[in-house]
C-alpha cells in the first residue's frame, strides 16, 4: 500500500499511479468532494469482488461509481429527460443519479432491478483520472460498512484491521475535506413522464362515451363543489357495487380538492388532505341509511401494481364503498380489470390546466 | 378519639401511597425502553435507557434492500418482515443491550400508512406478548414533539433531567413529509392542534415542485442544493423584501419571480401548499420557455420557492405566538426542519421572541425510533401508559390518529 499526500503540484505523478492501480484491478482511496471515497475498475469482475471483501455488508446493494461527463455515463446507462435535467443543471456535484443500466458494468455494480447510480464528483483530480482511464470506476464511501464517513485518512486508518488495510493498493490523502454531507441519491427511474403521458391518453381513446359533466373552474373552491356534484349524481342510485373515481391530470390539477368534494358530499367532517405520503386515506361516511367508507389513494410514489395489492387496495373494491385513485392513469388497465371482477362502476375525471386558477374538468363513464 | 385514631390511620395511609407512587414512578427513569416506528418508508427501531438514546437504526442505513434503500418507496418491501427482525438485532447489536433486559417495547401506532404501521405494530405485539414485556402505543406526531427532550448515550442534551417543568407551555412547529402542524403544548402529553395543513405537507410540497422540475424522485434535498446556487442577487431581492414596514402586511410574494407566499391573509393558523404549487407549475413552464437550454432559472427559483414555504411558515408560527404570549419554548420537529435555509429563518424568529428554542439534534428530525423511545418513556413515567399480558393483543392500528 502506498500513500501519497496530494497537492497542486503533484497531481500528474497521482493521476499516473492510480491509473496503475486501476489497470492492475486494485484499490485506491481518493479525496472528492464529499468523503474521502475508495474506487475500483467498475468493469472488471476481480476488482469488483476485492471491494466487496473490503466492504463486508454490501450484500446486493449496487455500486455508485465514478464518471467523466454525460457522454461517458451514456455509455452505461440510460438517460431519460428527468436524467438529463441533473446532468445539465447539478452535476459535477454531490448528487448520485440513478438511472437504467445497460449492463456493461461487472456482475454486482448494478443492482438486481438493473439500476446504477452515477457520480461525476466537483473534484479536478478525481476528473481527470477517469477521463484518462476511459472508463468508470466505483464511487462508494471509504469507511468499512457501519463505521462513519471518512473526512480525512486519519479517520479511516483509525483501528481498519490489518486484513482491509492490505486490500488497500493507494491512498490519496488530500487533507482534512470540508464536512460536507455525501451525496444525494436521486432515483430517475421512476414515475417516468412518458408512461404517465401514455397512460393519459389511454383514458381518452377508450372513452367512447360522452361526457356527463363537466366544468370550468375558477378556484380550488369551486373544484371543491364540482367534485361534491359528480358524487350527488351518484349517490341516490343504489349502490351495490363499488364506485371509483379515476383522477388524472397533472401535479397541482385539482384531484385532491375534487376528492375533497366527494368527501363534502359525503358528510365526512375529518379532513381530506392529500394521501401522497401515506398512499391511501380511509374514512368512514354515513349518507342517510347508507354507510360505508371514502378511500383516497394517491399513486404518485407507486411504481408497481403490486404495491396496490399489498397495501390492500383490492379488499376496499366492496359494497357502498367510495373510492377515489389520483394518478390512476398509471395502471388504468389492471385497475379496470380488477374493479370489473368486482362489477365496480368506474368515473373518469380528466383534469385540464387553464391558467393559474381556472381548470377544466371533464367526467366520462 | 376513635376517629382521630383513624384519620392518623388513613393519613399513614395516605403517605404510604404518596410513598408508592414515588418510588413506582422512579422506577422507570433507568427503564430499558426498545422503540419501534414504521410509519414511513423506512423501518427504525431504537434502544434508550430513560432518556438515553443507546442505539437508533434506520433499515436505509443498514443497506437491507436489494435495491436503492429506501430511495424508491416500494412498499411491498416496507412491509417485509425480514427488515424489522434484521434492524431489531442491528439496533439490540449497537446498544449492547440483550432482548432479556427491555422492559417497555414501544411502537408508533398512528398516523401513517395502515400496511406499513402494521409490520412495527404485530412486531411489536409479539415480542411484548410472548416475552412479557410492557407494550406502548405512541402517536408518531408526539415523536416529533419530543425528540428534542432526547439525551445522547453519554446523558447529554439540551433538557437537563428532571427540567422539563421549564419548558411548558410551549407551541411546537411539527414539518415533515406528510405533516405541518402548529400545537399548542400545556404539558408533556397535553396537546391541541392549533393549525394543520389543508392539503400538501411541506415536504410534500418539496417533492413534488421538484418532481416539476423534472428532478427525480425524492427531490426535496436537490432543491436545497440548487437554491445554494442562486445568484447573489437573489438574496439582495429577497433582503428588499424582508424590511417591514408596521403599517403594511408583510410581502405577498417571495421574491422577483413572484411565487405567491401561501395563506398569507388567511387568518387562522391552518396552511395550505397546493396553490404554491400550482404557481410553480406555471412559473417553471414559463422560465423553461424563456431559458429553453440553460437551466440556471432553477437556482434562484429553487431558493424562492424555499423562501415562499418557509415564510408561510414563519407568519403562521409568529401569529401562533402573538396568540399565545404565555409560552415559554418554542419547539421544532419533523424532516423538513433540516433544511437549512427553513431552520435558520424559524431560529431567527425564535431568538428575538426570546423564549426557549428546542431543536432535535439532525438526526432525529426526519423519522426515527429514537423519538418514539423518547415519546414512551414520558408514558411510561407520566401516564402509566402501557399494555399487558392480554391486552396487547388489542392494539390496533390508527392510520389517521391525531394529537
């Protein structure tokens, strides 16, 4: 193991020799901008298994590693317009973007979804040794798993078994870093816009039927009211199976405030704030003889069906139960099917952007 | 004399009972208390001694999932019963504690996600019940209220033991991702919800500007750090607005680009995010036409969008207080309260009403177990507020419970 202290002037002769290391398979600890990380060839299956014997407890968690410009990450993964946006306007920067990989990283870099994060560090040295590598290497924290995030060497030296440190092939010792907080993991594979675009337009092709309501709102209290009449037009008809409503629209369209209505008609005193945190609200109505419950579900964070299933979705699809789904675009299809077997009636609310208060809102059967 | 010989006899009485209730309610100030809260996308579970927070574990740290932990909000995973058991032993692992020396298991039953609060709840239930341990059911929400009465393992902290006395009554600003609430607090324990949200959370409301802003999913903290970018102007802008003039309200908007600050004339203490929202929206739309390719309109729309969430909160909190001249602390909660520009304006407001100002050490702002740990042990010492034997088996879930 060779430790070599970085200053302005000897950076060629450490770009040299980790570059080295990295062609041998070995392992080096390098300064960024966050912690001090530890970097190996992402691409080679050896290297990969000597960091994993380094960090112990990494059992099926992907690697983060290192690249040189968004030119180099395409090479790795896939970068949809949410990606690009990062790229463009943060990094280099202390942010890992998660994207779909391409699987031309070793075995154990990217995750069991094919998922892996890429880093482009807002450090000169770090830059310039993976651009005359060519390819990426890992991006991980140098401590060993459970101990704390290494802001100088002395802290990562501090009481590492004989056995890591022999793993260990350079250290680049930059100093004390500025504690700054390691990076932030954003995922952009999910809730991908054109999935939900697709799943809008779904709606409005399958919709053979006219409109049977619809308005134009001009604040949020008036999408309150017309929510309360689409559930009035409703609630006289016996209601032996379950009623859904499908919100969709755009963040900030009124789908909450229409559900909301629903809730005002339905002489529910609680109040009905948004579920997009806790993904399905209950609550009990009681509509002269009739009882039953007001489901509100938001999608916005699910990313799978399944997930529906689990948080036990389909045991509310029951008699007098009210059911209100934002974002329901999403899985339409399987919704539909399920709420079928059930014999369910499904409304469609479609939510338009006018203007800063005004939206239009359409409902179809 | 006879009846003077029983008035001795039940004033011995008495005393023997003061005595009992003495040394029964100091009899839990050491107690052994395990904490559990999955109420969120992450399973946590802690270990404190009294006050003490020995060990605090949360399932992202701990790197269980096959996947980005925590990162992407799969619930089928929130409601694995591996993860507890795993974070269980990791959390008994670093208080080097042992399972037979808990005394209180305490588990967060509400509010939060029926499915999810479920796996912490029926852990619960049955460690408690098969190793007759106390159960104690906690609110998340009096978590957040009391994580900052929390000492380290060392004993340290910024409440003294037996000092709580000075800190009520109190108003407390609880901001997280699925709550922002104004509560007027007479006691540890007694709690009324002065004012809540409407709508969206301020965190809520984070995630989902960002998720405009085409940032991934959570965006709240990229938000943060964009705005840290924001050009030197904007705090001269922002600064304009900041000078009060006592005859005119304060400033309806956060900054030049005119994000409105919410519920600004509202007159009660409830808040309401939705509308920013929709500002954003058309504000992000227009700025990406103007801009087309360069994107750095997101720094500075970044830090007033901060601006408009945080000074929506300050005007409520500073009603709250005008309301409530006879508090003696203000008291911070929830993840929100990490974001740096947020907390430091809510100190500053704090400092210069000079009352108390309690604050969680970072980590136990964003959800955790050691706060319910925390919320239990007052319980426990306060309330008597525990389940035994069979009556464990009852505790239900309570997604919607409230203070």
């Amino acid at each position: 193991m060779e430790l070599i202290k970085y200053n302005k002037n000897n950076s060629k002769i450490i770009i040299k020799k980790a570059l080295a290391v990295l062609k041998n398979g070995g392992i080096f600890v390098f300064p960024t901008e966050t912690c001090y990380g530890i970097g190996t060839d992402a691409t080679k299956k050896s290297a990969i298994n000597k960091l994993y014997s380094y960090k112990t407890r990494r059992e099926g968690k992907p690697l983060s590693v290192v690249v040189a410009d968004i030119k180099m990450a395409q090479k790795y993964v896939e970068i949809n317009e949410m990606a690009e946006n990062l790229y463009k306007s943060y990094l280099p920067g202390p942010i890992t973007v998660v994207s779909k990989g391409k699987g031309k990283v070793a075995k154990g870099v990217e995750s069991e979804y094919g998922t892996l994060g890429i880093r482009i560090p807002e450090h000169e040295l770090i830059l310039d040794i993976v651009k005359n590598f060519g390819k990426p290497f890992t991006a991980t924290s140098a401590n060993m798993s459970y101990l704390p995030k290494p802001y100088s060497i002395k802290a990562l030296l501090k009481n590492m078994p004989a056995k890591n440190l022999e793993l260990i092939d350079l250290i680049i010792d930059a100093g004390k870093l500025p504690h700054r907080e390691t990076s932030t993991v954003v995922d952009t594979t999910m809730n991908s816009l054109n999935i939900v675009r697709e799943g809008q337009l779904n709606i409005y092709k399958k919709s053979d039927k006219k409109s049977i309501l619809s308005a134009q709102t001009e604040s949020a209290e008036e999408t309150i009211n017309f929510g309360s009449m689409n559930m009035l037009k409703y609630i006289d008809e016996p209601l032996s199976k379950p009623l859904v409503f499908f919100l969709v629209g755009e963040l900030g369209g009124g789908k909450t405030q229409f559900a909301k209505g629903i809730a005002r008609c339905l002489n529910i005193k609680d109040l009905v704030k948004s579920p997009t945190f806790t993904i399905l609200n209950e609550y009990n109505y009681k509509f002269g003889e009739r009882r039953g419950k007001f489901i509100h579900v938001d999608t916005w964070r699910i990313e799978d069906i399944n997930d529906l299933e689990t948080i036990g979705l389909d045991n509310y699809f029951s008699v007098n139960n009210i059911i209100a789904i934002e974002w329901a675009n999403k899985f339409s299809n399987d919704l539909k099917k399920k709420i079928k077997k059930t014999g369910g009636k499904i409304i469609n609310v479609i939510f338009n952007y006018l203007d800063d208060d005004r939206r239009a809102i359409e409902t179809y059967e | 004399m006879l009846s003077s010989i029983i008035l001795t006899m039940i004033d011995e009485r008495l005393k023997l009972m003061n005595k009992i209730k003495i040394t029964s309610k100091n009899k839990y100030k050491e107690a052994i208390i395990l904490a559990i809260d999955t109420s969120c996308d992450d399973t946590s579970v802690a270990v404190l001694k009294g006050r003490r927070v020995l060990s605090s574990v949360i399932s992202s740290q701990v790197e269980l999932h096959k996947k980005w932990g925590g990162v992407v909000p799969t619930i089928a995973k929130r409601a694995h019963q591996d993860n507890i058991e795993k974070v269980y032993q990791e959390a008994l692992k670093r208080a080097r504690i042992k399972e037979e020396e808990i005394e209180f298991v305490a588990v967060t039953h509400g509010p939060g996600l029926a499915i999810a609060l479920e796996v912490g709840i029926e852990f619960a239930k049955n460690l408690a019940y098969t190793k007759k341990k106390k159960l104690v059911p906690i609110n998340h929400m009096e978590g957040h209220m009391l994580a900052s009465f929390i000492l380290n393992s060392k004993g340290n902290g910024a409440i003294a033991l037996n000092k709580e006395g000075t800190v009520f009554p109190a108003l407390a600003l609880l901001i997280s991702g699925n709550h922002s609430e104004i509560v007027y607090a007479e006691d540890i324990n007694k709690y009324k919800i002065l004012g809540e949200t409407l709508d969206d959370a301020a965190g809520e409301a984070f995630d989902k500007v960002a998720r405009m802003m085409n940032l991934g999913y959570p965006g709240g903290e990229i938000i943060t750090l964009l705005a840290g970018r924001a050009s030197s102007t904007w705090s001269n802008v922002a600064s304009g607005l900041e000078e009060r003039n006592e005859r005119k309200p304060l400033a309806e908007v956060a900054g030049r680009l005119g994000l409105p600050v919410p519920m600004m004339r509202s007159k009660d203490l409830n808040f309401s995010f939705s509308g920013l929202k929709t500002a954003c929206l058309y504000k992000i739309k227009n700025l990406r036409e103007k801009y087309s390719e360069d994107t750095k309109w997101s720094y500075d729309f970044s830090r007033e969008f901060i601006n408009a969430v945080s000074r929506s909160l300050l005007t409520k909190l500073s009603k709250a207080i005008k309301l409530h001249p006879e508090i003696k602390s203000i008291i911070i909660g929830g993840g929100v309260s990490n974001n740096k520009y947020i907390i430091r304006e809510v100190g500053a407001l704090t400092r210069k009403t000079q009352k108390n100002y309690l604050i969680p050490e970072s980590k136990f702002r964003s959800d955790n177990a050691g706060m319910i740990g925390i919320a239990a042990y007052y319980n426990i010492n306060n309330l008597e507020n525990w389940l035994e034997g069979k009556k464990i088996l009852e505790l239900d879930r309570k997604p919607m419970l409230r203070l």
